[in-house]
C-alpha cells in the first residue's frame, strides 16, 4: 500500500523528535465481500496516532500542545481482477496549546483517489483554531495545494480552509466527532472542496476494542470530465487501541 512508505518513518521521526513521550495509538478495520454472480472484495483501514500534553521537541518545552498522524487506505477488487475501488490519504498536524480557547497550528496532507481520477493531491497550511465550548471549534487556515488528475498536468493553487467542528466524549469511552471543511479556490470562488467525516465510536466492555461507523462526503464543484462531484462513503468496522 502506498501510504506504508510514508507513515512509518514519518511515525518514528516524530517519536524521536519528541524525546520517548507517550503516544497513544488506534487502528480501524473494516471487511466485505460479495460471491456468487459477481465476486467483490473490500478492505479499509485507517490508523491514528497522537501526542497530546507538555512535551520537549528539540529541547524546547511546548506546552499543551498536540501532534497528531492519521492515515487511511481503501481498496476493492471485482473478480480478483478489476480494480473497482483504490484511495488513501496521511495527515500530519501541529496544534499549539490546543485546549486553550484559541490556538495555532500549521498541518500537511497527501491524498489519492482513483475513483475521482486523482493521483495525488497534498496541501501544507497554517491557521488558528476558537474553541467555543468544550465540543465545538472552528478553524480557518490558508493553504498551498498541489493536484494532479489522471492525464493532466499537475496544478499549484492556493485555498481557504474554514472547518466546523464538534466533537464529545462520553464516560463510557465512546466517542461522537463531526467535521466539515470548505477549502475555496483563492483566485476562483467557484473551484472548491468540501469535505465531510462523521464518526461514532462505542466503547465496548474491553477497553482497547470499539465498534465504529463513519460517513465520509466528498464534493469537487470541478471535477474532471466523467468524473462525478460528489462522493459518499459509509464504513462500519471496529476500532483497536494500543
């Protein structure tokens, strides 16, 4: 898979750069398969990873803060053979003081879609989050983006990222999160993306096991030809954390 290349140095980096702190860690599964007229197989994964609290990095003390990675991947296959399904995105963010009411961070993202016809697309921003209450947030950053559609060539744009947030957690451990990003084009209002993910993760009575449904909505108002503008995906899987 691609992301493996990326993520797992990336991982041991940031361990290293952190000094040995504590990381605490989850991974997502999710299986299906379809046999008889048709034979489908299909697999996705994601794995999160975060540093939260007072920590050293290059000797500085950073207080409050978060590092956090995430990576997904997703892959179906239609009689063994036919590709139906191939996408997978890493993320890395930043995020100074991070339970204050207002924080910066800076983040970085790759992604690819063969669905959407996208090869690659990765973005590096800067912004600065409000915290309105202990659930909900908003963010605006700006950042630089490079994309590239099957058959074109790559395109260097950048854009506005304004993200709504809520998220809460329970005392039984699970865990509600909803986010929407809308990132405009700054030379063209009409060129946007809108990015939706809910999460609902419940707890079971084994602390490192959770089940978890996600829906994931994605909207290109400038899709390539052939290619829709939305995309919409529902994965029920179960959560380990480690």
């Amino acid at each position: 898979m691609k992301f493996c290349y990326f993520i797992i140095p990336i991982y041991l980096f940031l361990c290293s750069i952190t000094y040995g702190t504590e990381w605490s860690n989850s991974a997502t599964f999710s299986f299906a398969n379809k046999a008889g007229n048709t034979n489908i197989n299909s697999f996705s994964g994601s794995l999160a990873s975060s540093n939260k609290g007072d920590f050293k990095l290059f000797g500085k003390l950073l207080t409050d803060s978060e590092f956090s990675l995430s990576a997904s991947h997703s892959r179906s296959t239609q009689n063994d053979t036919n590709q139906v399904e191939h996408n997978g995105s890493i993320g890395l963010l930043f995020d100074y003081n991070a339970n204050q009411n207002f924080s910066p961070f800076v983040f970085t993202e790759w992604e690819y879609d063969s669905l959407a016809r996208l090869d690659n697309r990765t973005n590096l921003g800067v912004g600065a989050k409000y915290r309105f209450t202990n659930y909900s947030s908003i963010s605006a950053a700006l950042l630089i983006e490079s994309q590239t559609y099957t058959g074109d060539p790559a395109e260097l744009l950048s854009r506005i990222s304004i993200r709504p947030k809520y998220k809460r957690s329970f005392d039984n451990g699970s865990i509600f999160d909803w986010l929407i990003f809308y990132q405009p084009s700054t030379s063209d209002w009409y060129d946007y993306l809108i990015k939706s993910e809910l999460n609902a993760s419940f707890q079971t009575s084994v602390q490192w096991l959770a089940f978890t449904c996600t829906a994931l909505y994605n909207y290109n108002s400038t899709p390539p030809a052939d290619v829709k503008h939305a995309d919409l995906d529902l994965t029920i899987g179960i959560t380990i954390s480690f």
